[in-house]
C-alpha cells in the first residue's frame, strides 16, 4: 500500500471542502493508497512549531504529495510541505478544478499581514492524471 501526503490549508481543516478533497483524491488514486492528513492524523492543539517537524517526517516516509489551494493560493506550510517533497523527488499532484494533475509545481512567494502565503504557477499540463 503507498501512502500519499495531503498537504492543505488548515482554513479546510474539518470541512466538506477537505472531505470532497479526500474523496477526490481517492477516486484517482485509488482505495490501496493510505491517505495521511495532517488535521487528523496529528494531536490537536500543538503549536506550529512542533507540528511542522512531525509533518516533514510524514512526507519523507511518504510515496508522494498531494497539495491544494484556496482560490489558487497556499500558505508557508503548504509550500514547505512541497519543497521537501520536491527535494525528495516524490511525485507531486495538484488537486485543482476538480482533478489531480502531476506536476513539479512552483511557487510566486508573496508577504502580506506578516504572513507568507504564495499563488500556485498555473502552468501545468493538463490531462496528467496520476496512473492506478
């Protein structure tokens, strides 16, 4: 069974957002792959600082990434969940308008209100759906 990383905003944490996402995710990948998602798979309630670390050890013992975005953009988490996967040379799906699409995303970094968040480039070719 390979396990796939579900690297996600926390705004979609505990929503219908998350579990059509997971949902979507399974319908392309398939039931035989373990699916771990970091807002319920971890302990509730730690700091970032602590949750981080546990997050970059779960994708290193991962078969690959899948990330999404809100409206087209991700936040510092999402994009360091990305990098390492990137650096690991995990494959890497984008679930974006209602499909996984490979890809070796980049990332147009931006700083707002003292938070880092970035915009997904949208260059990617689609119809590259992950084989079963």
């Amino acid at each position: 069974m390979k396990k796939i990383y579900y690297a996600h905003h926390m705004w979609k944490y505990y929503t219908k957002i998350e579990e059509y996402e997971l949902n979507l995710i399974k319908k392309y990948l398939g039931n035989r792959v373990k699916i771990f998602n970091p807002s319920m798979d971890f302990p509730k309630n730690r700091p970032d600082s602590e949750i981080m670390p546990l997050c970059f050890q779960e994708i290193t013992n991962s078969d690959g990434l899948v990330f999404s975005a809100v409206n087209g953009v991700v936040g510092k988490g999402v994009v360091s969940e990305v990098e390492l996967a990137k650096k690991l040379n995990l494959p890497i799906y984008y679930l974006f308008e209602n499909t996984l699409t490979k890809c070796v995303p980049t990332f147009n970094l931006t700083n707002e209100c003292n938070f880092m968040y970035a915009t997904v480039n949208t260059n990617l070719e689609k119809n590259n759906s992950p084989e079963r």
